[in-house]
C-alpha cells in the first residue's frame, strides 16, 4: 500500500523538481541558510505530488484506457485515499512555502491552483494545458533562485526547461491519444493527429537545441557547460530521428523516459557552467 501511494507522487519527478530548486538557489548565491534550502526543495516537490496525485485522481476513468498499470485504475489504491494523500501533500507544500516567505508561499498557491485547474479543466484542451504543466514545472528553478541574491540568473535555464517539459507533455499526450479520443478530450494529438503532434514536439527540441549553445557562445557559462551541452544536444537530435522513425507506444514511452532523464543532464551543465 505504501509504495503504491509513494508511486502516485512520481517519485523522480519530484526529486527533479527538488533538484531544481536547489540549482536555482545554487546559481541566484548569495548567504542561505539551509533551511530555507530544504523548505523550499521540499515545498516544490509536494506541491508537484500533490499535482501527480490528482491527476491521476481526476484522469482514472482515462486511465482505466491508457494506464491501467498504475495504482488507482489497478485498484491498489482508492480514490478516497489518492484524494486525502493529494490534499496533505498541497498542504505540507504550502506550510513549507510558508516558513520562507510571503513570496513562496505566493508562488506555491499559484502553482497548486494552476495544477488542479489543469487536472479539471484544461488538461483535454489543445497547447493551454502543456503550456500550463511546462510553466508550472519550469518555475522550480526561480522559485529556489528567490531564495538568493540573483534570481534573474535562473531566467535562461528555465527557458530551457520550459522548452524540454512542452516537448515531453505533447509526446505524453500522443501516448495517451487513443483514450482521451475515447472520452471526448480535445487534446492537441486528437484534434490534429499525431504525426503533426509529434511534429510539433519536435520543434520544441529544435528549439533547445538552438538555443542551448548561446550561454556559452555569449561568455556567460563555460567549457564545462558546452561539453554537456553537446551531450544534450545529440540525445536530443536521437530523440528527434526515433520519433520520426517510430511514432508509436514503445518509441514514445523511450523519448519520454529519455527527455526526462535529459532534465537531469541539463541540471548538471547549467552547474557546471
């Protein structure tokens, strides 16, 4: 039962998230104390469980469809305690936002609110809802840069960010498609299809990989950063050929799972550089 509930939170999610908190404050620098550091990796990654959670809470009818492995459709967890466990872990994520700052605890509502709205509201509608996620996830490295002195310097990583996580929900969301056509969600796969869906992930990965060179092409991270960069760059070119060549479950389970672990190589570059 335990790790079932564990495994509603997304786990490494939310360990990335966590760690991108403290990469913001990392880069931001300035004198703070550590507990400012642990409340805020910990305020992020509640506030994304408690996101994972209701999703899957509000989505188990579709994900009776695209999922049926995970804990709620399977039946190993209920909703009722899916429910509760989402509630507690937004609220612990508040608290902790709240012994920072008026400022966080600010930004922790905000990301909650923006969460359950998309849950409810708008995760069936085309781009708004991959926006919403793809802000919501890249504001974890401002929200540790608050902590310091120079918040503005997590700017460029977090469009970076930005770009990887819309790429990732828009190919989720392919994987998903079958379903969500089944229960009359307007996603940007079942309104248009999927080989211009994937076509438009793929410009999102494009994108990063345009844009990832200029730090460094601009003096403002080093040789350590561009070698990771190179790295990044030609797993995301792979990424980009495998969706082309195959556009179907298995193929898109591997380029989200990739992208993901790409998020962590980005984390390491940007502290690097």
């Amino acid at each position: 039962m335990l790790s079932s509930l564990l495994e509603l939170t997304r786990p490494i999610n939310c360990a990335i998230t966590a760690v991108a908190v403290a990469l913001g404050a990392l880069l931001a620098g300035g004198d703070i104390a550590f507990s400012a550091w642990v409340l805020a990796m910990a305020s992020a990654a509640l506030v994304a469980a408690s996101g994972n959670i209701f999703n899957d809470v509000i989505d188990l009818e579709i994900d009776r469809l695209n999922r049926p492995d995970r804990p709620l459709p399977n039946g190993r967890v209920g909703r009722g305690a899916a429910t509760v466990l989402g509630a507690l872990a937004g609220a612990l994520g508040a608290a902790c936002a709240y012994w920072i700052g008026p400022v966080h605890l600010t930004l922790s509502l905000c990301v909650l609110v923006a969460l359950v709205v998309y849950d409810r509201w708008l995760k069936g509608v085309a781009v708004v809802g991959n926006l919403v996620v793809s802000g919501a996830a890249a504001l974890a490295l401002p929200y540790g840069g608050l902590l310091g002195d120079a918040w503005s310097e997590t700017l460029v990583p977090s469009i970076f960010a930005f770009c990887l996580h819309m790429a990732r929900e828009i190919i989720k969301d392919v994987e998903d498609m079958d379903g969500d056509r089944l229960v009359g969600a307007r996603t940007l796969p079942v309104r248009v299809g999927r080989y211009r869906s994937l076509s438009v992930a793929i410009y999102w990965l494009f994108a990063l990989v345009v844009l990832t060179p200029l730090p460094h092409l601009l003096g403002w991270y080093g040789l350590a950063y561009m070698r990771l960069v190179i790295l990044l760059d030609a797993a995301c070119i792979a990424i980009m050929i495998s969706l082309h060549r195959n556009p179907f479950r298995g193929g898109l389970s591997r380029a989200s799972n990739g992208l993901k672990g790409l998020m962590l190589l980005g984390i390491l570059a940007v502290y690097l550089g």
